[in-house]
C-alpha cells in the first residue's frame, strides 16, 4: 500500500499537514506568502515506494530502463532487485516546492542534486527541504534538500533555488460613477465642457472658478437640472490656502474625496515677441498655469492616495511638440512646465493607484483666441487634416475617457487633441 504524508515545520514551530487540495478548490488556492518564509524553515515528506510509484514514473516519463521495471534483469546486477528511479525522488522535492515550501505559485530556477545511493521498492523515503536563504528582492530561496531511507542511510542530497511568483492583480478600480471631479477654470470655454461630460458620465462635479460666480452657476444648474450632480466653488488657484479650502468643502459636500482632478485654469496671452517680453509677463501666466495645477494637486493627491486610486488631467498646448508658433513664448514656457510636472507626477504616483496624464489641444473654437489674428485661425484650420480648429467638446471627450475604464492603464502621457495638426 502506497503511504505519503507531508510535515510543514516553520522555525520554532512543531506541527503537522496534510495536503488535500480537491479538484474543485483549485481556483481558490491562495499564491505562497513568501513573507512568512523564513531561513531555517523545513518541510518533510515521507513515502512508502511501491512498484506502482515506479510503473507510473516511467509511463509518465518514458523511462523504461529495465533496472527499474524489470525484476529479473535486475537481478543480474550487483543491486539483486529493481532499483527506484532517482528522478522519482526528485518529483517528490518539486511536489514540496510547489505545496509547502514556497508554495503555490513556486518555480524552480537551479537545481544541483547528487544521488549517493540506490533506492527499492518498499523502502521508507523520508525526503527534508529546509530553506538556507531568502532573497525578497528576488522572491528567491535557496533550500537545502536531503533524502533518506528507514535505515537513514543518505539517498539523495543537494540544494536549489526557488521563486515565489506573484499572482497577477487587476486592482478593481473606482467608477466614475462614484467620484468627485475638481475642474479648475470650469466656468467657460473647454473647463465648462469638461465639467459637463464627467457630469454626463456619473460623475460629481466642481465647478472650480475665480470671479465670475454667476458663470459658474449657471454651469451648474444646467448639470444639475440634467440629473447631474455639481456645485460652484470659488478659488484663486495661484493662492494655496484658497484651493485647499475649496477640495475642503467639495470633499464635504459630496462626502467622498476629490479623485478626479482637470487642471485647466489658464489663459491664452496675447502674442508678443520675446525681445518685448517681461519676465513678469512669464511669470504671470506661470502663476496660473503651474502654480495652479501645483497646489490643486497638492492639494486633491492625499484623498486619491488614501484610497489608492485617482486621475489627474493636465490641459496643456499641442504647440510644446514641433515647431511653436512666433511670439508664443510665455504661454508655451508655462506649458512645457506641466508637461514635465505630469511626467514626474505620474512616475511618483503610479505605485499609489493615481494616473497622471495630459491632454494637448491645438486652437479650440472659444472666446480665448478672440484677440488673435483671424489669418492666424484660418491658416491653423487648413493645416489640418480634418480642416477644423477643435471645439471644447472634443477635447473634454479625451479627458472623460482618461477618467473612465477606458483609462485605467494609461498614465504619463500626452494626448494631442488638434485633428491631426501635430502627429
């Protein structure tokens, strides 16, 4: 009769398992905890070995050497009697790797055995793994392994290293649905659009704006009246203490973090050539621009980081990427800022659940490029493919899939948005 038993012996731990893993229960096998595995850890299996053991083996490998199968062949050699594969001896070590020590989900990456003496039909083989090293970078151990029969003569002995995979998680992420959506200069232009599609969409909307408090809620009471959700909150986004009280009281109201941040407040400046540019002119429009997405995503990261999930969407300018127009200076210095703000923002925050993107429009049809030169608009229309300057529409599109399943494995990119103005 064939007889196995497994013993699982932790350091400073005696006790004893046995393993029995249904068929139906394969699924709910939890991957090893390599955390808990400690150097000093054994494990230990024992066996009786039958001539069945030995007639499976060599089906199952194709090893039909007649000194294992064949009694009378063995006789005539200086054993008397059939001898047990030694790979037969090995299969039970992958058998402890791959149940107890690591466990599920363990791969052998080197193995160095050395067989010292024969093993028979009928002997007790009592087989010890006992972990000699841990690396957690690596996952890796190195395990020791010794084989011995009832007389404890050594059958069988050397070491390996093992890795402990890891199991392949889709973290579950949040609907947009169930978030709150900051929108910084969402009173108008592209900001009202965006604010109006994450509300389409499901989502909780601010309606983030500076001055012009009647804009703002006509913004929202037209979200509102369409069975959105939406609130008007006043803040100056260059003045830190301003942003943070208002994600204060968006948090409050919606009683959920803010984990979906458009940093859109801007302006578009009039053009001016550089010998005629103030350093004030630049630092004005810096102040807005990345002084503005600064301190709202320093101040929205730390409820995204909590939960562990969040977006974040910069509004940048396709003209940072190929040849800018002249006299764009200051406005295109302050873009090329955030750009490298996403990059570093979606490097740090990935690890946290938080992607960090940016979308880039060309020349959008709104009041922002009243003051600029009408051949300048039709000019940027012919030169694109699809003959149009972009609408607010079309870009809060981009935006709303990065802040759906659509963009749940993007992040640390830009999206140009300019009908194929810059490819």
């Amino acid at each position: 009769m064939t007889q196995s038993n497994i013993y699982v012996v932790p350091s400073g731990v005696d006790r004893k398992e046995t393993v029995a893993t249904p068929d139906a229960a394969i699924e709910q096998i939890p991957f090893a905890d390599f955390g808990k595995i400690q150097p000093g850890d054994e494990v230990t299996f024992t066996r009786i070995i039958s001539a069945q053991d030995v007639e499976d083996f060599a089906k199952l490998s194709g090893d039909r050497n007649p000194l294992h199968i064949n009694e009378r062949f063995a006789a005539r050699t200086h054993f008397q009697r059939r001898v047990v594969h030694g790979m037969l001896l090995a299969s039970y070590v992958s058998a402890l790797v791959g149940m107890r020590c690591p466990g599920p989900g363990a791969l052998w990456s080197q193995q160095n055995f050395r067989w010292l003496s024969p093993a028979f039909i009928g002997d007790n083989v009592t087989i010890i793994l006992k972990v000699l090293h841990k690396s957690t970078g690596a996952r890796a151990v190195t395990i020791q392994v010794k084989a011995t029969n009832q007389e404890g003569r050594l059958l069988m002995e050397g070491d390996g290293t093992v890795t402990a995979l890891q199991e392949i998680e889709t973290p579950k992420e949040i609907p947009i649905t169930e978030r709150v959506a900051f929108v910084s200069g969402g009173s108008r232009g592209i900001g009202a659009a965006i604010a109006t599609a994450l509300a389409e969409a499901g989502a909780a909307v601010v309606i983030n704006y500076r001055t012009r408090v009647d804009v703002a809620d006509e913004v929202s009471s037209v979200i509102r009246a369409s069975g959105g959700r939406a609130l008007a909150l006043q803040a100056d986004v260059t003045d830190g203490s301003s942003v943070s009280e208002a994600i204060r009281r968006a948090q409050d109201h919606f009683n959920h973090p803010v984990d979906l941040l458009i940093n859109n407040a801007g302006s578009l400046p009039e053009p001016r050539a550089f010998a005629q540019t103030t350093w004030e002119n630049v630092q004005a429009l810096l102040d807005v621009h990345v002084r503005g997405a600064f301190y709202c995503c320093q101040a929205a990261i730390p409820g995204m980081m909590q939960q562990k999930s969040g977006r974040i969407v910069n509004i940048g300018s396709v003209f940072t990427r190929g040849t800018p127009p002249a006299n764009w200076s200051s406005v295109l210095i302050a873009k090329s800022a955030m750009q490298a703000m996403t990059r570093c923002l979606a490097t740090e925050l990935g690890p946290h659940g938080i992607r960090v993107n940016m979308v880039l429009p060309g020349l959008v049809e709104t009041e922002s490029i009243a003051a600029l030169p009408d051949r300048l608009i039709k000019v940027q229309a012919m030169q694109t493919p699809l003959r149009r300057l972009a609408t607010p529409a079309d870009v809060a599109a981009v935006v709303r899939a990065l802040c759906t399943s659509m963009g749940d494995f993007v992040t640390g990119t830009e999206i140009p948005v300019c009908g194929g103005f810059q490819m």
